[in-house]
C-alpha cells in the first residue's frame, strides 16, 4: 500500500515505514502529523483510488522523526569587467517524516 502526497509544494510516495525529507513542518521530534489530502492511494489488492484533486476521507499518519538543515549550497555571482563578485551560502531548512500508517476510508 502506498500513497502519493503533496506538502510543501512537492510531491511524494510514501509506503508505511518510509522516511521522507519535505519541506519544514512546523512541530517537535516525536509529534505526530496528520497528511489529510493524498492526491493517490494505492490499495494492497491493487486497487487504486485517483482524487480529484484528493481522495475524499484518506489520510498519512505521519511522526516528525527529525528536525534539520540541508547542506550548504555556494551562489557566486559575478559581473564581468566590473569588478563585482558576490559569494551567498544558503541552507534549506527540511523535516525528516516516518510514515506511520495509511488510512481510507
């Protein structure tokens, strides 16, 4: 069983036991997060169920396993002739997420 979700402007597959990094959800190691709208679940028996633009009554039990940062990532710019040189580091803030279970009804 598996469904695909939508949090942060990105979707996912997730499976029960997955561990998904998205984007910051606001909450603390332990708390646990309900995903109210999969766009996609997947039954056992193969039976799949589309939403439109969610599946009505489904749900990801999700529990917020880590609260973290991306590695750095180097924006060097630059103007020719100029002499103008610009260095930026930015570290994109990210929660790590175990699924916990899959619920339709």
């Amino acid at each position: 069983m598996y469904a695909i979700i939508s949090t942060g402007g990105k979707q996912y597959r997730a499976s029960v036991g997955d561990m998904i990094d998205v984007e910051k959800i606001e909450g603390g190691v332990g708390d646990e997060v309900i995903l109210s709208d999969p766009l996609f679940v997947m039954d056992e028996n193969g039976s799949a169920k589309i939403g439109a633009p969610s599946v009505e009554g489904a749900s990801v039990v999700c529990t917020i396993v880590k609260q973290d940062r991306n590695p750095k990532v180097i924006v060097f710019t630059s103007k020719r002739r100029k002499r103008y040189q610009r260095k930026i580091g930015h570290r994109q803030h990210y929660t790590r997420l175990r699924v916990e279970a899959i619920n339709v009804s």
